[in-house]
C-alpha cells in the first residue's frame, strides 16, 4: 500500500484518560527549535495536520489526546515531550507525562531511572517510576510500573473574577490557577450541578462558557515568564467529606476521564491559598468518572511577590496498544469532528 506517512504510536491510558504518543515516523529536522516549546510551536506551524489526523476521526475521537516524543534540548533533561488534544496543544499534561514515563518505561525504551527528568512545553518535570512484587513496593522489577509519581512545575493562584453563564441567574466567582496551563476553578454548587456523568454535557457547554467569558475579560500575563497567556482548561469541583471530584474540560469541548494532573495541581494550589491544605497534606482527588490520583504539595515558597507551591501527583497508566496510522494519498479525509 502508498502511503504518505507511517507514524508508530504507543496508546496507553491513565486513569481512563487515553494517551496516544507518537514515537517513530516523524522527522524532527522537519519541526526544529532550541527547546521543547519551540519544537512544539514549529510542528503547530507546519504539521498540524498530523494532529488532526491521530486525535480527530476516523482515526481517532473527540476525546482522545495526544504526546509527541522529541529529543530534549535541556542538558539535564532524559526525555523531551509535547503535548496535543482535539483543538491544538497543551503547555503541560500530568496524566500524559504518567503515560510516556509508564510506556517508556514498560517497553524498554527508557532505563528503570528512579527519576526521569521531563521537558515539557511549560519547563522541567520530574517523573519518578514505582514498581513492586506481590504488592510491596521495590526497586525496578520485571511485573513492571505500578504507578508514577511527578512533580509539575511550580504553580500559583493569578486572579479571581466573576463571569456570567447561561444557566446561573447570577455571575458566578472563578479563581484562575496556573499549573502548567492556565485554569479556571469554579465550584459546581454554583451550578447547581453534582459532578457525574448524567451531567456530562452540561459541563461541557458550561465549561467551554467559562473558559471563553474569563478569555474575554482578562488578559493573562503570566508573571514568572512575561508571556501573555489564556485560560485552557475549566475545572469545576465538588467539595465532599471523603474525596474531592471534579470535571475537567478542554479542547473543543472533551472532558477527562482521569482527575487531571495539572487540574489536580492547580486544585491543591487554591485550596493551599484558602488556608485548607497544608504542605505535606495527602490530597486523593477523583476524576467525573470515579478514577483517583493522590496529590501532595511537597513545597510552597514566595518568589517577587507570588507564593508558589511545588505540586506532586501519582497516577498509574496502562499501554492499550501499538499502531502504525497510514494515510493513503487517495484518502482525502485526514481528520473531523461530528
Ligand atoms: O492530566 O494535566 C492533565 C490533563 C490536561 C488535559 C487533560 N489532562
């Protein structure tokens, strides 16, 4: 068969959350750049198209997400890694960075580090690998990664605000967290709405309604790096006596199965300003469809006026299977949304 491309991906899952991550068959010379970022923003630039083609359909769904593997540009960095959903591209992914380091890991293609250093769009990551035999915990073993624990990039709460939605009689407060992306917390009493899935796409529109009105009203300067940024991903939570659940939105409009690594992040990040959790505090955080991550802020420290947290999560992912996605040049359909 002609084909026009030959990508080999490696799909893993992390608490339900798919993650397809592309490890052969690009040409990195083809989307240089001196660091992860700016190899990220060249293949936005020029290889969109094969985004479109691996998350959208046929070959892939409203809801799948994407890694792209590169060689690092950081000295200290192992592994280099870009992040995309169904819309474009993520500056920081906790349940993708879980999945690469797990597959990585499982397959061979990474030694059996006790820390991985991760580059990352939003900066340095560092993925550290659990394994154990018989259920107690090891050093490497051959039954493979149980679970792995990262620590994102140093996160912070930047604002807060009130937007109107549809279905509030009345504006509705927003707090706005960095975490390696920008998000937008909202608490789900505000909507009246308990977070399961009967009410998926209620959240949907609300979450798309939320991030779009705080993109209107505020412009995100983030004040570590000067860069303008937008809020990407909307969060909104439920506050219960045994574990805390949320529902998290993005891309053009696809939720996370998992409970969201930087989500969790940035969640631990507020209620750390709110004065409801303490540095060292295990913080389990369950995603809409009931899959866990434990959270723990390891560090809070104040840099130029902004406290910044150290957060940390741990997550387990699985490898669902191995494809090599073709295109036919005879094939004019190369990715779409229904
Ligand atoms: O796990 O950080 C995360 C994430 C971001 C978007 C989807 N998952």
């Amino acid at each position: 068969m002609n084909s026009e491309i030959s990508i080999e991906t490696v799909d893993t899952h992390t608490g339900g959350e798919p993650t397809r991550i592309v490890v052969g068959g690009l040409d990195e010379s083809t989307f240089a750049g001196d660091s992860v970022r700016e190899q990220r923003d060249a293949f936005a630039e020029t290889h969109d198209w094969i985004r479109r083609l691996l998350m959208k359909e046929p070959r892939g769904h409203d809801n799948m997400f994407g890694a792209v593997l590169v060689e690092p540009r950081r000295d200290d960095a192992d592994v280099g890694v870009f992040f995309m959903d169904s819309e474009g591209y993520l500056d920081m992914c906790g349940h993708g960075t879980i999945g690469v380091v797990s597959a990585l890991v499982e397959l061979g293609r990474l030694p059996a580090l006790d820390s991985v250093q991760v580059e990352t769009p939003a900066g340095l990551v560092e993925a550290a690998p659990k394994y154990s035999e018989g259920g107690v915990e090891t050093a490497y073993s051959e039954g493979g990664v149980e679970g792995v624990t990262i620590q994102n990039v140093q996160s912070f709460v930047y604002d807060e605000t009130t937007v109107s939605v549809s279905a509030a009689d009345s504006p509705i407060h927003v707090d706005i967290v960095y975490s390696g992306n920008f998000f937008a917390l909202v608490d789900s009493e505000q909507l009246g709405l308990p977070v399961t899935t009967e009410y998926t796409s209620d959240f949907v529109e609300r979450g798309l309604e939320i991030r779009a009105a705080v993109n209107d009203k505020l412009d995100i300067t983030n004040p570590l790096t000067g860069e303008s940024g937008a809020v990407s991903i909307s969060e909104i939570y439920e506050t219960n006596p045994d574990v805390d659940r949320s529902v998290v939105v993005f891309g053009d409009g696809q939720v996370d199965r998992s409970p969201c690594g930087t989500g969790t992040c940035a969640k631990m990040t507020l209620l750390h300003h709110e004065g409801l959790l303490e540095v060292g505090e295990p913080y389990p955080h369950e995603s809409i469809v009931g899959t866990r991550f434990e959270g723990r802020l390891v560090d809070v420290k104040e840099r130029d006026g902004v406290t910044l947290t150290t957060p940390t999560i741990t997550g387990t992912a699985r490898i669902t299977g191995k494809h090599t996605f073709v295109k036919d040049p005879k094939d004019s359909i190369t990715g779409f949304s229904v």
